[in-house]
C-alpha cells in the first residue's frame, strides 16, 4: 500500500499512476482530497491500482456518494470521524452491500472490533508502540490492553468487558487533563 495523505492533485495522481503500477501497490490512499469524489473515480477509471479512502470521511451520506461515485475500491473510514461503532457498523453495511471491502483507519481497540465484526474486513491497520505520539499512538500512552500483533495478527481478549481497555491511571500523570 502507498498513502499519499491528499498531497496530489488529480493531474499529478494521474501521472504517477502509470509509475506506480510495477510496484503492484495493493492500494494508492488518499491521492486526492477527500471531497474531490469525481477525482477519485478518476483514478480508479483510468488507472489499474486500486484506490482507497474515506479516512476523512465523516458521515454515511459521504460515503454513499463516494460509493455512488464508483470512486473508491476500499473503504478506511475512522471510527472516531464517523460518530463511532454505531456508525462504523452501517457504513460498513452499505460498503458490504456494494461489494467494497472496509480497513479502516489506524488500529486502536475499536477498529479492531469493528473489523472482527465484518467479513467484509478481510485486515486491520496497526501501528505499533513507538517513543514519541506521532499521531495514531496516543493509545499506547492512555489505555491497558490495546493488543499487540504476533506474527501478523492481533487478538482481541474477550475476558475483558467492553473494548477490552481499561485507563491507565498512573499514564495521566504524564498528561494535562482538561476537565
């Protein structure tokens, strides 16, 4: 997989394209701006490496138009842009029903269990535990019991109640907690 991060424009994305292709990228993410929808089903037509998005994303009706589009070939929506598990489920929904595979974005607890709930999330994203928060980690920092991949696969411990975390008390310390 390759992330542009939106950095493109879509005359650009579509140049790098035919460059990309020896790479068999299973997938180009974000080339474009998130609301340029009629850019991504660009890509997706003219080019042969599928496209992904959705990460910035926020509601169900986005995503219906991004699926109405023919824009995206796999669905990252962020569990936390979207409004939650709730949320996530009914996108993930609609996604299943058009036959559009989910990933989504960042690993964390409530991904994951998003992503056990549906076959139609054959993976999840996973950004391990690293020194310094540079953007996705901050739950390493926060919370006991975010998994940690074995061999390329993340269990999810089902003796714990809820999302299987607990807050780590003695971590806030490290914080400023704005009550």
């Amino acid at each position: 997989m390759a992330d542009a991060y939106m950095g493109w424009t879509r005359d650009y994305a579509l140049r790098m394209l035919p460059l990309l292709e020896r790479f068999n990228l299973r997938w180009l993410e974000e080339p474009v701006m998130p609301d340029d929808i009629h850019g991504y089903a660009e890509l997706r037509r003219r080019g042969r490496i599928p496209i992904a998005g959705g990460e910035h994303e926020h509601t169900i009706f986005g995503f219906r138009q991004l699926i109405e589009a023919g824009a995206v070939d796999y669905i990252q929506f962020d569990t936390n842009r979207v409004g939650g598990i709730t949320q996530a489920r009914k996108i993930a929904a609609l996604a299943e029903a058009h036959q559009i595979p989910v990933i989504p974005h960042a690993g964390q607890m409530h991904n994951y269990h998003v992503v056990m709930a549906s076959l139609n999330s054959p993976m999840a994203e996973y950004f391990p535990p690293v020194d310094v928060e540079v953007g996705n980690e901050l739950f390493w920092y926060i919370f006991k019991g975010e998994p940690v991949a074995k061999d390329g696969f993340v269990d999810l411990d089902e003796n714990t109640p809820g999302l299987g975390l607990t807050i780590d008390e003695a971590a806030l310390a490290n914080f400023n907690v704005i009550e």
